[in-house]
C-alpha cells in the first residue's frame, strides 16, 4: 500500500508544472473554440444582413405587383372604352353604308 501513494504522490514543483501546462492547454482550446465561434457569428451576422435584404426586395416586389395590377385595370378600361367608341363608329358608317345601299338599288 505504500508503494501507490509514493507513485501517486507529486512533488509541489511537479504539480505547478502540470497545472501550468494544463492551463495553457486549456486556454489554447478555449482559443480555438472562441475563433470558430467568432467565425460562425460572423456567419449568422451576414446571413441576417442577407435575409434583411431580401425582405426588403420582397417587399418592394410585392408593391409592384399591386401597382402593376392597378394599372393593368386602368388600361384595359381605357382600352375597352376606345373599342366601344369604335364600335359605335363602325356601327354608324355600317348603317349609312345600308342607307347607300338602298339608295343606289
């Protein structure tokens, strides 16, 4: 039994060693899981920028479609009140092209 507690027993200048190498050990993998967390907040930063963005233009298309629509209506209004004129026109030279016709018979 006292030869394990020999082996396991350190000396204070053998156990500040190991503590101090411990220590850096840690901090250097505390170093490298602190950059790759920098790096994927970074990630997440231009993402949320990114997605901002396209909100904005979804928007913005979404507001277009309404104007376009709005606007498609108020031309095929004046479209189809420009046929009904024409229309009439044609109906008004078809009836006095009858009248001719009857005129010259």
């Amino acid at each position: 039994m006292d030869t394990l507690f020999t082996i396991c027993t350190i000396d204070p200048e053998n156990m500040q060693f190991i503590l101090t190498m411990a220590g850096v050990i840690i901090m250097f993998l505390i170093s490298i899981v602190a950059f790759f967390l920098k790096s994927v907040y970074d990630t997440i930063k231009s993402l949320k920028e990114s997605l901002t963005t396209l909100d904005k233009i979804v928007v913005s298309i979404l507001e277009f479609k309404e104007n376009f629509k709005e606007m498609d209506t108020a031309l095929h209004l004046m479209i189809n009140k420009t046929l009904d004129k024409h229309s009439e026109a044609i109906d008004k030279l078809g009836q006095e092209v009858a009248v001719l016709n009857s005129k010259i018979k």
